[in-house]
C-alpha cells in the first residue's frame, strides 16, 4: 500500500533526522574516519563505555573525528603516550573533537569519565618515525581495566604488524 507524504510530513521527517541523527547527515558528506564513543559495544552489549573502533591506523596529517554518539564521554589524549612535537588534547563531554594527527607514532587516549572502565583507545599514525615513541608509550603505567584493554589493544596492533 502506497503510503502519501505531504510537505510538512517530509518537512519534519526532515528535521527529526537533523535533530535526532546529526551524526548520520555528517558521516555522509566526509571522509574523516569515525571513532565513535559509545555506552555499550554494537556488537557485543556485554561491552560497556567503549570507543569503536579502538585501534585505527591513519597517515601523518590525516584528521580524526572522535564522536559523542552516545552522551557522557569524551576522547583526551594520554600523557605519555603522544609523540614528541605532537599536541595534546582534550574534548569536551558529550561534544565530538576532531583532531589532526600530523606526527607519527602512537596516541592513546581515555574517555576521562570512564578511564576506570576500560574506556581506552589507540591512534596509530603511520610515517617516518612512527615506532619513535613507541617504548615510551607501551611504559604508560596504566590502572584499573585501562591495563587490560591498553595490554590488549597493544597485541592487536602487534597482530597488525604496526609495532616492527
């Protein structure tokens, strides 16, 4: 059965989408790579507070964009484990941050909320120099879940072959 759309149905279709999926409407017209901050993993809900993914390699001078799709999170580097030369960052709860990532090597970076948990993540930027800081970020000392999940985001990017 045919279903009638007038305007001002389209017209709200419309801006429930812009409202209610912003996220949607932006992955669409860019060609940034995503990481979402997320209340529960999409593919295993037993997961809590995760970013997805948690390892992503990406050039020298290549943006990221760390999104808020759900609220209570945020994405800020780990001090210690970011380049030489390369700036730190920090954004805002619930708010999404792009950020560019213009030397090589390792960034790690924690949900601040929700660091305790596990809520950890991993930048590899792929260039000269990438394995420059690499000793020094694999001796971040590390607490609670972080440990864990940092441990085994290191052996996935080993499984990779980033670390050689």
């Amino acid at each position: 059965m045919p279903v009638a759309i007038n305007r001002r149905s389209f017209i709200a279709g419309g801006s429930a989408t812009a409202l209610f999926a912003p996220h949607l409407l932006r992955a669409e017209t860019t060609d940034i790579p995503i990481v979402e901050m997320l209340n529960r993993h999409p593919e295993n809900p037993k997961l809590r507070s995760v970013f997805t993914p948690r390892l992503l390699t990406v050039d020298a001078g290549q943006s990221v964009l760390f999104q808020a799709t759900d609220n209570g999170h945020n994405s800020a580097s780990v001090k210690g484990m970011i380049p030489k030369g390369a700036e730190a960052w920090k954004g805002k709860i619930g708010k999404d941050i792009e950020v560019t990532f213009s030397v090589p090597g390792f960034y790690g970076y924690v949900c601040t909320p929700h660091v305790s948990q596990g809520m950890v993540g991993m930048i590899a930027v792929r260039g000269d120099g990438m394995l420059d800081n690499l000793n020094a970020a694999q001796s971040v000392k590390h607490r609670g879940k972080a440990k864990g999940i940092f441990s085994e985001i290191w052996e996935e990017a080993e499984a990779k072959g980033l670390l050689s």
